[in-house]
C-alpha cells in the first residue's frame, strides 16, 4: 500500500459554535485525481483553506510528502510543492496570458515580482512559460491580455498560473463554477489530461465531472469524512447515498 502524499488527521475547525471541521480524516495518494464532495455547508471550502495554509486548524495534524505542514505558511507550503488554484490565485488581467505564467515562474525561482519587466530579457523563461500554456490550451492566447480571456479560459490560465509552481499536490476548488457545458467539458479533458502527472484534490459539485474524474472520491458532512473510496463504492455507499447523492443517483457514464 502506498504511503499519502497528503495525510490529514483529526483536524478541527470552529467558527465559534460551529463546527466546520469535525475530526476530519484524508489521505490523498500520490498520483491520483482525489474529489471531496459533500452538500453545501459540509465545510469543504474550510478544509481546503486549511490544507493550502489560509485557514490554522484549531486542532488536528496534516503532513505533506512526510513533512507536517500544519504550522507552515500559505506561501512556505507553495514552495513545498503544495499549490491552490482559483480562490487564491491572482490574475493580473491588464497583463498578456503569457506575462502571467513569466510571473509565476519568477516567483517560483524567488525573485520579487516588481522586477518582472526584467523577466522579459529571459527567454528562457518565456519558453518555459510558452509550455505551460500550450499544455492548458491556451497556446494561442499567448499575447491577448488575461483581462479579455471569457471566463472558462481564465481558469485555465489559473491552472496554468498554479501550474508553473510545479506543484506535488494541486487543490483545486470547484474549477467548473460559472461555466457553460463546453468550457466544463474543455475543463474536464484539462484535468484529464494531468492525470499521473500532478497529483490533485478536487472540490467539484458537478457530479458527472466528479465522476468522470476521480479516482477517489470522499464525502464530507457536516464537518466529517463520511466515507473515502472509489467513484463505483461511493455509489453504492449506503450512507452516502441517504446524506448526498439520493437513492436516484446514477454514475454517468
């Protein structure tokens, strides 16, 4: 049995009297597409804010490719390889697609970002840069300001931005929000596409992405990971099915 990338054990989260975090319980193996679904209010966004250093836990332990990151910094887990797209991620929208991906890169490597004019004069950078786009479907966009990108392209770019920090492990909260059913499908083959390559923790309420996408799904409620399986035994999961998916669900195929 192979030994989490990211282990998560006991945390506890309180908003005064309530409870957003109950004793939670995670294990995310390297490689793999892992979905957190849960219905509104089940606290996944509290536990994701936690795992990428938003949030301090009030109790718990989490420990990252062997090391406990539960007292680190958002910005000492990024440089781990721990990385959040989306609600954390910046785009400068009055900058190209691709001086966007040279910031993150620049970052990635130390430098501070008010000399990113300098970044211009490597062009190696702007290659590697130049890649990762390519990669996101936006090999096209290089030049077009990030500003003027429809919505469905921006999270692209964030993917992309979040990407180039290299990341062991890539949280990515409900990347499909917003979108339209050809940008979530141009999405999912995204996210498809990283399989085997960056390991994920996906928080997605489109069901049939979620199960077209994960290799481990768990359900969270009310605070508590109710069960962590495969996308087939969640299904079936009895408690699962009174808690969330209904006794109509059906896995789309």
């Amino acid at each position: 049995m192979s030994i989490a990338l990211l282990q998560v054990d006991g945390l506890i989260k309180r908003f005064g009297g309530l409870v957003a975090t109950d004793h939670a319980q995670l294990a995310v193996r390297r490689g793999e597409i892992h979905a957190l679904i849960g219905p509104n209010g089940a606290g996944k966004t509290t536990l994701i804010q936690q795992l990428s250093g938003a949030l301090a836990p009030d109790a718990g332990r989490m420990v990252f490719d062997g090391v406990d990151i539960t007292s680190l910094s958002m910005h000492e887990r990024v440089h781990r390889g721990l990385a959040r797209s989306y609600q954390i991620t910046s785009i400068f929208k009055r900058l190209s697609v691709l001086d966007n991906v040279a910031l993150a890169l620049q970052a990635r490597e130390g430098s501070s970002f008010r000399f990113w004019r300098a970044a211009r004069s490597e062009g190696r950078r702007y290659e590697e840069a130049a890649a990762v786009l390519a990669r996101v479907g936006l090999g096209q966009q290089l030049q077009q300001l990030a500003g003027a990108l429809s919505h469905g392209q921006q999270r692209q770019l964030e993917v992309g931005i979040a990407l180039a920090t290299h990341p062991k492990l890539l949280l990515l909260d409900e990347p499909m929000a917003g979108m339209g059913a050809e940008e979530s499908e141009r999405m999912v083959h995204l996210l498809l596409s990283l399989r085997g390559q960056t390991t994920m923790l996906l928080v997605e309420h489109d069901m049939d992405a979620v199960f077209r996408l994960a290799d481990t799904i768990s359900v969270l409620v009310s605070g508590r990971v109710i069960a962590s399986s495969t996308p087939q035994q969640i299904r079936v999961h009895p408690e699962v099915r009174r808690a969330y998916l209904g006794d109509d669900f059906e896995v789309p195929a």
